[in-house]
C-alpha cells in the first residue's frame, strides 16, 4: 500500500503502519514538525504547505491518503469556534482536493470531537456529504484514546473506501464481514486497560527537576526519586492545575489530554500533565510529564522527537516546550494502527469481480 500523507504532524499516522506499506509523500509546514520528520522519513519529500501545491495531479500516486486535519477551528476549547470561515477549518477543503486528483481506494482523517457538534451537526454532515460526492463511501467513529492508553482524548476518525472498488467486492456473508472487522470497521481494542503508572519514565525521572517555585517549602531538591522506589506509602497519581480551582488531582488514573499550547517552566496553569507524589495527604513532590513519557501516552516510539534535521541539514535536539506542544498536536498511534489492520484484513479476504 502506497501512503501519501497531509497535515503529517511528526508521523503519528505512518508510525502505526505495516511494515509493508509504503510513505510516497508527507505534507507539513510547521517548522518543527518538518525537522522531526525530515529526521525521521530523509529520503521522503514533504511537499510542505498544502494551499501551495499548485497541481495536485503531480503528488504520488498512492493507495490510501491519510491526515490529521488543523483542528482549532473546530475545538471547544477555542471561543467562538468558526469552522469553515475559519482557515484552519478550510483545510479540508485541500484533503478533499488531493483525493479527487489521485482517487486512491482509501482515506482516513482524524480531528477534535468539536467538530462532530458545531454548527448542530451541519458542519460534520456537510463534509460527509462532500466525500460521498467524491465518489467514497463513508464511515466515521468518535474514539478515546483512554481505551487504549492511559490518556482521555476523544477524537473522530474518518474512514472513506472508493465506491467503485467496494461494489466490485466479491462479498461474504455479512457476518464474517463483521466478525473479522473488515468494511464495517470496529475500533474497540482488546488489550488490557492500563495506567499512568505504567507510562512513568522510572530511569529517567531523577534527571528530571521539578520547578522549585511549585514543590512545598520542605522539598527543594528537585524530585520525584522514581516510581519503583519504596516510598513507604508514598503514592503517585496524576494531576492538573486551573488558574480558577487550583491543582486538580485526578483519582482515575488516566492522564487529562495533551495540549498544543507553549508550556512555562514555572507556571503550572501552563504545564502539560502533573505527576505528584504524594505521603498520605501530604504532597511530597509535583514535576511536569517529561516528553518521552508524552510520547508514551501518545503510542509513539521513544524520544520520536527528541531530534529534527534543519534545513541546511543539521541535526539538532528539540527543546522540550516544542517537544510538548507536537505531541498535543499529533496522533494517538494505536487508533490509526487498528484501523490499517482492518484494511489489510479486507484487502487480503476480498477479490474484485
């Protein structure tokens, strides 16, 4: 399978791929996005701002298109959330223009749930019916990432399959069809729940300090001893802070969503996710998720952002604030990988007429 991808973050989507499908193509402008992937897919061309591909005819052939689309148009958490007359909301508009130039048999978008709500639905039902148009039948899931990794992210999924490769299907039994997740796909894993425990970096949490203007006036030296330590009834447990309720700690253990925004070294209201250990009520120690632990909860393989190639092809090491605000931005890659599984399993058990 040829893959050429939109919106391609740091590769979220291609991390989840078989082995036996192909990148043909990625398309990402923003800065630091570009040096991870120029670092990580070098022989691939990245076709860069989508709005400046002048001829679509003249990307890649390719199978599928994937794409994780600009989402702030559509998230609740921007005020007065324009949707189409927004920009960023547009953007669709260019997926939709690269799949009728290359017809692949494929596609599969992600965004924030808010887009599934806004305008009362006529926005989402509206980009449904453009797709139909454009020849695809489709299928859409809303999916939290907490069913397969300690993170509460929803996001919607988008999948469109061509309609003239479909209808030359030739078909099974409806039920073998649903039993083995094939065109009606099922997104519910069957791994075991997990949780933030399980993603807590224990070798590399020493070298992490924790901002000295947010631990307790008893604990100045910078830290969280790592979580396989006794801690003599210490527990660690998951947190937030809000300028309006203050340190949030979460008793399910399940990380609140990553976030794109920039992220202080000493402002908590503007950290990622907090990790706090705790001595019965007694606070011994709050640090921030240190960004390989971001990249766990996200399913990414380790330091996948640790390092980016500039322009003049320089290796360099990402600071940590960019390092946080992509993994806000990207894809949680088990979902996406579940999704290809199925599409293997249909092209392998379904001959054309």
């Amino acid at each position: 399978m040829k893959v050429f991808s939109m919106f391609s973050g740091v590769g979220g989507f291609e991390q989840a791929m078989p082995e036996d499908w192909k990148v043909v193509g990625l398309a990402e402008k923003e800065q630091y996005a570009s040096c991870v992937l120029r670092y990580r897919f070098p022989d691939i061309k990245n076709w860069g701002d989508v709005t400046e591909i002048k001829d679509y005819t003249k990307i890649p052939d390719c199978d599928i298109i994937i794409g994780g689309v600009p989402c702030q148009a559509w998230s609740i958490v921007n005020r007065g959330r324009a949707g189409f007359d927004d920009i960023r909301g547009q953007m669709w508009f260019w997926f939709m223009k690269a799949l009728e130039s290359k017809q692949p048999k494929y596609f599969l978008a992600e965004n924030v749930l808010g887009i599934v709500s806004h305008d009362k639905g006529n926005s989402f039902e509206y980009l449904l019916e453009k797709f139909t148009e454009l020849g695809y039948y489709v299928d859409f899931e809303v999916v939290n990432a907490e069913w397969f990794l300690p993170q509460n992210r929803e996001r919607v999924f988008i999948l469109g399959i061509r309609k003239d490769f479909a209808d030359g299907w030739n078909r099974r039994v409806e039920e073998e069809v649903a039993q083995q997740q094939g065109y009606q796909f099922s997104l519910f894993p069957d791994s075991e729940v997990t949780t933030i425990r399980d993603y807590l970096d224990a070798k590399r949490i020493v070298r992490e300090k924790c901002s000295r203007e947010i631990l307790p006036p008893e604990r100045k030296d910078g830290g969280n001893k790592g979580k396989d330590e006794d801690r003599r009834g210490r527990h660690t447990m998951v947190a937030d802070y809000r300028i309006d309720e203050g340190l949030r700690l979460r008793n399910k253990m399940v990380c609140p969503c990553l976030y794109h925004r920039k992220h202080s070294e000493t402002d908590m209201s503007t950290m990622p996710p907090l990790i706090v250990e705790r001595d019965g009520e007694k606070i011994i120690s709050i640090r921030r998720l240190m960004p390989i632990e971001a990249e766990k909860l996200m399913g990414w393989k380790e330091n996948w952002t640790q390092y980016g190639v500039n322009e003049k092809g320089e290796k360099f090491e990402l600071r940590n604030t960019e390092r946080y605000k992509l993994c806000g931005n990207g894809v949680v890659t088990p979902i996406p990988a579940l999704i290809y599984k199925n599409i293997k399993w249909l092209e392998e058990n379904y001959e054309q007429k």
